[in-house]
C-alpha cells in the first residue's frame, strides 16, 4: 500500500474531513500533528513515505527534504500555490506536486475582526471584562477614516469593498497596482510614502516572497500616524518583526492585528505574545470549516489523480 504522510494537522482535526477507514485498503496513512523540531527530524520521520499531503506553508518542503526523502513521489497542497516547497528540486526528482482549491473570503473576514477589534480595544476591554472591570478605554469609529491598502488582488479587493460599506476612505499600493481594479473599486491609487503617511489602518494583502520582504521596517512605521494600525493577514516576512515589536513598544503607532509571523508556530518567548496593543490570532486566516473540507477532500482527490496517472491542478 502506498505510504502516505498528513503533515502538521495542529489541531487534530484532520479526521473530520478524510474518511480514514474508507481509505485503509489502499492507502497506510500517518498523521503528525506536530511540527518538526527541525528538517533532520523530518527527513527521519518521513523517509519512508510516497506521498506527503501539507497544509500550505507549514512545514517546509525545501531542496534538502525532498533530496533526502527517496521514497517520495507526490505532494499535494492545500491551496494552489505554496512557497515553501521547492518546485526546481521536486520537478529534477520527477514528484508531481499538485494543489486544492480555497476559498477567497475567510481572510478578508478575519482582516476585519481584527481592524474592528482594534478600533474598539477587544483585547484589553475582554480582559477587564473577565476581571471585573468595566468600559476602560474610548474606541474610535471607521467611518471617515481612511484604509490604506498594500496589495489590491483578490482579498485586497475584498477589503477594499467591506471598508466602503463602512463610509471608510480606502487608499491602495503596490508595485503592480491594477489602476483598472482601483476605479472599479473606488480606491484612490497612491505611492507607497502617500499610503503609509495617511491610513488610519493599514492592511497587507500582497503575496509573500521576495519582492515584499520587509516592506514595513521601523523606517516606515515611524512615518505612520501614531494613532494609526497595522495589520497583517499576509505572511510574516512582509512587516519586520523586530521593528514590529520596537515600534508598537514605544508606541509608534498605536496597534498592531497579526494573523502571520516570521516563524511558526509562534515561539512562547516571543515578545508580541506580551504586548498591551498588539491583538495576535495563530494564522487563521483560512482555517475555516468549509475551506478544510476543500483542502483535504481536494487533497484526497489530487491524490487518487496522481496515484491514476492522471494528475490534476498541478503546481509547476
């Protein structure tokens, strides 16, 4: 039987969606959920499998892994783009890799609990409230104020749509700005200096990678409102944690709505864990109901595709 390996299921839910039973005759299938301590330790434990079914931008499916990893022959990802694996040496071993479909809406909803969370203090007003306190700070209201975009794509634009029903003014960067999608939208396109200066909240929704690593630095949070926040649904790498921390310490600015980090899971220690104005969520962006039933139905289907000889949504 093939040897399949379900990889970082945090929250052991995974069962809920694959019929493990129905699957037993054909596949030997292992479920981890815990992340690796490190990629020795992954290889150790995974040397033996064909087939790896990832939660996208867990664990990392790097050069070294696949090198090491002999036996494997498919991986499949939630999501139909995954950064953290590395295509070149997958395709020079011959492993297909191939993807799920998503659904769009789960992170532009959580970019808003956070925005709303933010403008009327959720951490520290539920705090007091289980203390016993009662209607300890003044919030702020979002009509009037204006949203500043990074990124204008598809959860962009969601945003974008809820910050207009909110009578916000929403603003919008990025180095390939559609000015097309801007009109449609009514969202005034400006540069990266204008956008910062000028949110009230200012929201990332580009793609990680390169091309915006460290794209808000200290240099760039010391440019913004000190009344100002921001949050970030995207990945980690795009916002400088470390500035991230001495800005909102010093109060810079005046809060921060995290979903993503530079290392997950989040490490204890980790100073944002201990900050009054930062409000922090473990990367649940996508972790839905209806999107895991996507993922690992689609992951199963993917599967029994590749196994067919008859791959589907590949990722190349």
């Amino acid at each position: 039987m093939l040897k399949v390996a379900i990889l970082d299921d945090y929250q052991n839910v995974s069962q809920q969606f694959v019929d493990l039973e129905k699957l037993s005759g054909k596949y030997e299938i292992k479920i981890f959920s815990e992340p690796f301590e490190n990629e020795d330790e992954a290889i150790d434990k995974l040397r033996d499998f064909e087939a790896l079914l990832i939660m996208r931008e867990r664990t990392p499916i790097t050069k070294n892994l696949i090198e090491n990893l002999f036996k494997l022959k498919f991986i499949v990802t939630s999501g139909l783009r995954n950064k953290s694996i590395d295509l070149d040496a997958a395709n020079k071993r011959k492993i297909i890799v191939s993807g799920t479909e998503s659904n769009l809406n789960p992170t532009p909803e959580l970019t808003w609990g956070l925005i709303l969370g933010l403008a009327r203090n959720f951490k520290e007003e539920i705090d007091n409230m289980y203390q016993g306190y009662w209607q300890t700070t003044v919030g702020v209201e979002l009509k009037g104020k204006i949203l500043g975009l990074i990124g204008l794509g598809k959860v962009g634009s969601q945003v974008a749509k809820i910050g207009k029903v909110f009578g916000m003014q929403v603003m919008a960067w990025s180095e390939n700005l559609n000015l097309d999608t801007c009109k449609e939208l009514d969202v005034l396109p400006c540069s990266k200096d204008d956008l910062i200066k000028n949110s009230d909240f200012l929201s990332i929704h580009v793609q990680g990678g390169d091309r915006y690593k460290d794209c808000i630095t200290l240099k760039e949070m010391d440019k913004m409102k000190k009344t100002s926040f921001l949050i970030n649904t995207s990945r980690g790498p795009i916002v400088n944690e470390d500035d991230l921390i001495i800005a909102l310490s010093t109060n810079e600015i005046a809060g921060a709505g995290i979903d993503v980090y530079e290392k997950e899971p989040l490490p204890e220690n980790n100073k944002l864990r201990f900050l009054p104005n930062a409000l922090l969520t473990p990367h649940i962006g996508y972790v839905t109901a209806e999107n895991y039933n996507i993922y690992y139905s689609q992951m199963i289907e993917s599967l029994e595709a590749c196994v067919n000889g008859k791959p589907i949504r590949l990722i190349k």
